[in-house]
C-alpha cells in the first residue's frame, strides 16, 4: 500500500505527449507528476489532425465526446495537384471512420492540449510548471532529475517527454536534429474571412507542388478555417541563419494555383517553424529513464503522427505496467502493487521503436512525393489518380489498432515505384485530363 507523498513516475514536459502519458499512467493507480519548464501550461500553433489510431485511444479515455465537441470531423481528405489545382486522390473519411470504427478528426492543437491537461486535473495528476530539468540520472530504486535551482526530484520511473529538442536525448544519445530545409507558416483564421473565396469547408485539403505545399482545412467546429503553408528554403539549402523568411514564403508560392495563392496573404508572418525530425534511434530506455514522443521520434509532418504516436506511447506504456502490475500482485485483492517496471520499459520499447521508425522514414518519403518536379510529377499523379478511393493498403498499417506486442504489428504498405508509370505515359495522362478539365 502506498503512504509516501512521493510519485511513482516524474513526467519531464507538459506537452501533449506528456501530459497523456501522465493521465494513462494515472489511470492506472499510479501518482504522477509532471514538471514542465514554461511558466503556464500551454500549446503554440494552429490546427492537428488526429486520425482513427489516435481517436480510439481517446474513446477509450473517455475524452472523445469532448473532442468532438472542440474539433470538426470533416468529411474527405482531397489531394489535388499545387499547380492546376486538379484532383489526385482522396479519402472518404466517413467510410473510413466505419472501417477503422473511430473517426478522423481535425482539432486546434491547445483544444487538445487543454483536453489532456483537464484530464489530468481530475485525475489528481500533480502538475508543476516553472520546472527546469538540467540532468537525468538513474538511481538505486528508478531515477532522478536534477532542476536548474539545484533541486533533485526522485520516482521509480522518470518519463522524457521533452520534446524535439530533448534535454535527455542529449545527455543520452548525443545526436542532433536533421534540419529538412523545408519551414512552416501557419494561420488559424475566423472562416467568414474566406468564405467567399470557395474554399471546401467540410473537407481537408492538400495541395502538393515542387518543393511546397498547402493545407487547408476548418477548425473549432467549422467556426474557424486553419491553413499550413509548406516550402523548401534556398537560404536553408545554402547553409544561411536567417532562412524560411516571408519573402521565400511569397516566392515559393508564386506559380501555384489561385486557390493557394488567395490563401498566402493571411499566413501568419510573424513566427515560421523549421520542419527538423532526427534519425530513428533503437534505444528509447536507459535503466528507468525512458525517451517518449518527440524526445523519441520527432517526424516531419507528412503523415500528421507526431503527437499521435506520443499519444500511443503513453497508452502502450501504460498497458504494459497494468500487466506487469497485475503479474506482480500478491493476492487476490492488491491495494495497487507495484509494476515491474523493467519489464514494462522492455515491452514498450520492444513494440513502439519499429512502429516509430516506419513512421518517421515514411514521413521523409511522403515529403519527397509530394514536392516532386516535372516528369516525376506527372508520374506520381498518373499513380495517385489510379488509386481507387477506398482502397486502404496504404492505411491499414498505421490507422489500426495500436500495436501492444511487435506480433501484432501490421506489416507496412508496399509503395508503388514512380517508375512503374513510363514517363511518356505520364506526359500523356497529364494532357489528357487537362483537356477534359478533370478535377
């Protein structure tokens, strides 16, 4: 029986990744708390998209009634080519929604933040902020992090959840961030500033051009409309400090379609986001300090997963103590036992870090198809346009159910070469649906 005031796991950042990690553990009896650096819990940025992998952990929470309430479950994914603004493929999200049984769901990213930091208040999570974390440490029974005013915080188990730039992935792995050359601008503005220019407001929308790209799609139930420009940085490329500036953002758009480039002057030009991810690592535990969400596996965006997959690191994390716990119980009736917490640190980075890694090498070639260029262009749109909309072989591995065990992990989808397209075939292909105005 617990009597100490002391918490079974120290959750380092208060993100999304940590803070649902914080609330599934919590769920499972444990105390946890969790220290984040800011001075107020919080999310910067716009608009995330959270597909059925991620809405069936939150039914499963009991969060999901909430989120919808917050988010807009739009009706298609629609891809359309950047340049003649024509459609390549799409997605029927509500036919998916009834294959995967959860729905794809769009959310600004602090309405989903607020949600698991509510949940966690309830919960009795105990949540500190202004907490600075210097260095990681195991100790005899788990580990400890020292706090920059010379504080030392202990528990059995220390979660980093610090995201990209992770205090503990330094002090652990040593590796650097992979800088993409590709920057974000965001804008989440009040939809009547752009309904009268058409755009789809019950769908998202992607456009995909050479080396940019552009999503569109409604917010906070349908009442805001959120945009993501996307582009390749020449002062990046050429090795400048001062990159993704608003005047490459003006330049890299300037050939596409008019549907894009009404949309560019209401980005926000104040603040941009580099686009960094890291190369996949095969360690994430190193005795009980264990690397979870960005701190883990930070991807480029391409496949929106990102807070997804810290959302499932958490929940997996968590099923795995619940059965370590109950594996350790001694009677019939334990007054919260402890886990075995190295079997529960195995399990989970047995399952997670071959999950993580398709996901974030995915993500790398998802961004080099859609910025393709001239004849590899009409090849890849030859290839999207042949795709039949609910043909699902490029969904099933990553929409299902969360892996528990890598046995239950679905095998990846089979990529289709641009070459199996002839070029000629897909100049041809090209000029045909211009012609016909398809799309």
């Amino acid at each position: 029986m617990h009597t100490s005031h002391e918490p079974d796991v120290i959750v380092v950042g208060g993100g999304i990744g940590g803070l649902s990690a914080a609330f599934a553990l919590s769920r499972q009896g444990l105390r946890v708390r969790v220290l984040e650096r800011a001075k107020e819990f919080g999310e910067v940025g716009a608009g995330i998209q959270i597909a059925p992998n991620c809405t069936r952990i939150l039914h499963e929470y009991g969060l999901l009634d909430e989120a919808k309430k917050l988010g807009v479950l739009p009706e298609n994914m629609v891809m359309r080519d950047a340049l003649d603004a024509r459609e390549l493929t799409r997605l029927d999200l509500r036919d998916l929604e009834r294959r995967y049984g959860f729905p794809y769901m769009v959310i600004h990213r602090s309405d989903l933040h607020g949600i698991f930091l509510r949940a966690c208040e309830r919960a009795g999570v105990e949540l500190l902020t202004d907490q600075y974390v210097v260095d990681y440490q195991n100790a005899e029974t788990g580990a400890r992090v020292l706090l920059a005013d010379g504080r030392v915080d202990e528990a059995a188990l220390v979660i980093a959840a610090d995201g990209l730039h992770s205090a503990a992935r330094q002090l652990l792995v040593g590796d650097t961030p992979v800088n993409s050359a590709y920057v974000a601008y965001r804008a989440a503005v009040p939809i009547d500033r752009v309904r009268r220019s058409g755009v789809a407001e019950t769908d998202v929308v992607v456009y995909i051009g050479p080396r940019c790209h552009f999503v569109q799609y409604p917010l906070r139930g349908g009442e805001m409309f959120n945009q993501v420009a996307v582009f390749e940085s020449a002062k990046a490329r050429a090795g400048l400090a001062d990159w993704g500036t608003p005047d490459e953002l003006d330049a890299a758009f300037e050939g596409t379609c008019g549907n894009v480039r009404q949309g560019i002057p209401l980005m926000w030009r104040d603040r941009w986001w580099g686009m960094f991810d890291r190369n996949p690592i095969t360690i994430w535990v190193y005795g009980r300090i264990a690397l979870l969400g960005d701190a883990a596996h930070p991807p480029l965006q391409y496949m929106a997963q990102g807070a997804i997959m810290a959302i499932e690191d958490g929940w997996v994390l968590a099923q795995h103590v619940s059965r370590m716990k109950t594996a350790t119980a001694d009677g019939p009736d334990p007054d919260w036992p402890d886990p075995d917490w190295d079997a529960a640190l195995a399990a989970y980075q047995a399952v997670r870090v071959e999950h993580c890694r398709r996901v974030v090498l995915t993500a790398r070639k998802w961004g080099e198809l859609w910025h393709l260029d001239g004849t590899r262009r009409l090849q890849r749109n030859a290839i999207l346009r042949a795709r039949d909309t609910y043909d699902y072989s490029f969904t099933d591995w990553i929409y299902g159910p969360t892996a528990l065990t890598p046995g239950q992990e679905p095998a990846p989808y089979r990529p289709i070469p641009l070459d199996s397209v002839k070029p000629e075939q897909a100049v041809v292909a090209h000029d045909r649906h211009k012609r016909a105005g398809v799309g």
